[in-house]
C-alpha cells in the first residue's frame, strides 16, 4: 500500500556520537522524500561533528573520526538539510523521542530556527510498539519479511523505515492511510518539548515535567520564581525546550501589557 499524502513528508535516520539531545552531534543523516504523487527524493550526508566519537559508538554504527575528519560540519550542511524537510511532515523509527528532538538542537545550533507547527510526526517505532513490541530488524522480517543488512547505517535503517510503514498500512485495516491520524497513533503524551521537561495539562497549558516544580504551571512558576527561568537558560538543557520556555514568558508578558 502507498502512502496516501497530502503534502510531502521525509522520513529520516541519523547516526550520532551518542543518545544525549543536548550534547550529541549528528555523524550521519539520510532524507527519503516522500511526494504525494508517489516520486522520492533521497540524500544521504556524512557528518564531521567537531568531536570525538566514542569507540563504543563506533562500534554500533561503524562510523569514526577518520571516516568523517573531511566531512562538511553540520553546520555547513544546515541550509540544504533544512531547504529538503521544509513543508514537509517527519517520519522515522524512534523519530518523536530521539531524532526529532536531535536534529532540533542541531538547527537551532546552526542559527535555523525549527518547530513542529503545521506538519506532523509519524513514528514508525510506536505503531509497531503498540502492534507488536519489537526492533527494527525484527519489525522488516515481520511485515517485510526481508533481513535487514547493514543495520545501523543511517540509509538502510531509513529505507527499512518507509518500508516497514507501508507494510504496517496493508498489514492492519484499522490504520488509516492519513499522515496526521498516523501521527496521532504513534504519539504518546504531549509535550510542549521534544525532550519532556514541559508537558501540557488537561487545558493545554504548560506545566513543568521535572523537578521541585513537576506539575505546576510553568506561568506561575515564573511570577512566584523569576530566577528559576534564569537558570534553565543557563544551565545544560536543550536549546528547544529553552526555546519553548522562552516563547511562554513573553506570551505572558504581552498578555500583560494588554490587559
């Protein structure tokens, strides 16, 4: 079954020096463009991350310093990675709590801003989760039943995932061909964040996930404690969940000034 879109998504792997959102950089990312006329584009870019990769990293995805001491910096590479995913919906396997997350502070970094506003996420990993519990080796024998070679390369991982969905649609009829009911299926709680430090309450206000303040509004936590905003843009959290906490102050302000 083919994806039935009504504008373009891309899905996407990236292979990193680590699973740390803030501190981690990407060493290799692959695109597959997804058009709603059914035509693909597809780009894969090797990374120089500007520091070491860990030898036990390595060992998952093969990639080390040598092979990507030449390579364009991601920040060199920002423009075109965000000129191909731009207007279009995401789709990857893990992609909701690791590689959307990443490839955020990675932009961000690069002085591109980034958000989800307008487009949705489907994430492959979830609709098998809830279907059937298992990876992503595991789920391409399952639906595909093909063996997954090359398993941890960005561009075989994100091939695998593309096909792994269509299979998911023709496998299961009460998934809908539709991005955003996919992308509502394969999410799991909301957060204002990638990372999960700002949920959303019953009536869709921000509340701290995290902390002495788990579970107050993040508005109130601001009026009863300015310094507390001071810290969390000083200390080592991810540039979009600052971002987030940025854009709810000055909500606040201006609804201030206007009332």
């Amino acid at each position: 079954m083919e994806l039935n879109l009504k504008k373009p998504i891309c899905f996407f792997d990236l292979e990193t020096t680590g699973v740390n959102i803030s501190k981690d950089r990407i060493v290799e990312i692959s695109v597959l463009k997804i058009f709603p006329n059914g035509t693909q584009e597809s780009k894969t870019w090797l990374v120089n991350p500007e520091m070491p990769i860990p030898p036990e990293t390595t060992a998952v995805h093969g990639i080390d310093d040598a092979k990507v001491a030449n390579e364009p910096t991601f920040k060199q590479l920002a423009s075109k990675v965000n000129e191909m995913i731009k207007g279009c919906d995401l789709g990857g396997f893990n992609s909701n709590r690791f590689d959307i997350p990443l490839l955020a502070e990675e932009l961000l970094r690069a002085g591109l801003d980034f958000d989800m506003k307008n487009r949705v996420a489907i994430d492959v990993q979830t609709i098998y989760h809830k279907m059937e519990k298992r990876t992503l080796s595991a789920a391409y024998k399952f639906y595909c039943d093909k063996d997954l070679d090359n398993a941890h390369s960005a561009e075989a991982d994100t091939m695998a995932t593309y096909e792994v969905l269509k299979a998911q649609l023709d496998k299961y009829p009460e998934l809908e061909n539709d991005s955003k009911f996919l992308a509502e299926f394969s999410s799991r709680k909301q957060f204002a964040d990638f990372a999960g430090f700002i949920a959303y309450d019953d009536n869709g206000k921000e509340v701290f996930s995290f902390g002495k303040h788990k579970g107050k509004s993040v508005e109130q936590v601001m009026e009863e404690e300015p310094g507390y905003f001071g810290w969390i843009q000083n200390a080592d959290f991810p540039l979009y969940t600052k971002k987030v906490l940025t854009a709810v102050r000055l909500r606040k302000l201006n609804n201030s000034l206007n009332l």
